[in-house]
C-alpha cells in the first residue's frame, strides 16, 4: 500500500503545516515498522494508527483529505467512499485509480514512491478551499453518474441484452419497452 511513502509525506506536510494531523487506518504485519518509521521521524504526536475500523463514515467524516499511496491497486472501493462522503482524494496513478479518478477535477494524482509529489498535492488541497471544493462536487457527481448501484445494474442488463441479442438475435426491452418476441 505504499505506507511508507503516505509517512515520509507526511513528515513533509506537517513540517510546512505544523499542527496537521493524520490517521493511518487499518492493520497488517507491517504496523510496528510503519510506527517506528513515524517515531523516528517525530510524528508519534501526530499521527494516529488506529488499527482496522468499522466506522470508515465516521472516520471521513473528520477527514480534510483522503490519501491513497499505493504502489499498485486495483479499484479502491475507499476512494468511492471518500468521493460519495465529500472529501477531496490525493492518490498515486497506479492501477485502476486513473481510470475511477481524474486528475484536476475529481482527485489529485501523484507518482508512485514520491513522497515530495503525495505531499505538494495534499498541501495544495489544505491550501485552497476551493480547490477541495471542487474536486469533492465533481467526485461526488462522478459516483452517482458511474458509479452507483442504479448505473451498475444497467450496464449490467445492457450486457445481458447484448450477449443475448448476439445470440439469439433478442433486441429489447430497452427504455423499458417490453420484448418484441420471445425466448425460446
């Protein structure tokens, strides 16, 4: 997930922002490493491992940006999260991000173990408001247009027509008109 580099940005974003927070959500066998790395670098008071959770809502609730440093992923469910919860996202191009989030209008994207790029995009959505602002509508908008369970389950019955239209030669009910013929 790349934790390293989201801790060494972030002892870059707090430095130039004294007073920033942050909280490293989840668990795994590298939580130890990650809090020594945080120690050594005198973050112990600033960020927060708070092990795996339940409330993520909550969580983002709280949240100014959602970070997402991996070094390979495929289709973050968190960043949908994040986008249907209002809150800006910074992520690393890797994966299926660039493909669910757009650099400039609904998130900003970093290079992958650049520590110095994850934290100039998150300084610059602490920095401008608007910014955030904007990023969050247009993340939102995205959701609910390409991503909602509603836009799921019609792209996945347009599939179903089409594989049975190739088959048997069925075309409908599209606009929910009912069939011309039916099935044997």
């Amino acid at each position: 997930k790349g934790l390293r580099f989201f801790i060494d940005a972030f002892k870059q974003v707090r430095d130039a922002r004294p007073g920033t927070k942050a909280l490293l959500v989840g668990d795994g066998p590298m939580r130890k490493e990650l809090a020594d790395r945080a120690a050594e670098l005198g973050l112990a008071d600033d960020l927060l491992f708070t092990g795996m959770r339940t409330d993520v809502y909550d969580l983002l609730g709280i949240m100014s940006v959602y970070v997402v440093s991996s070094l390979y992923e495929g289709f973050p469910m968190g960043c949908l999260e994040a986008m249907s919860s209002g809150v800006p996202i910074v992520a690393t191009r890797v994966g299926g991000i660039p493909e669910m989030l757009e650099h400039g209008r609904t998130a900003l994207l970093a290079e992958p173990k650049d520590p110095s790029a994850l934290s100039d995009e998150i300084i610059r959505i602490i920095d401008d408001p608007r910014l955030a602002s904007s990023l969050t509508a247009a993340g939102f908008q995205d959701v609910v247009q390409r991503f909602s369970e509603k836009k799921m389950l019609e792209d996945v019955q347009r599939i179903y027509y089409e594989a049975v239209a190739a088959k048997k030669g069925f075309r409908g009910p599209f606009a929910g008109r009912p069939p011309r013929e039916k099935l044997r």
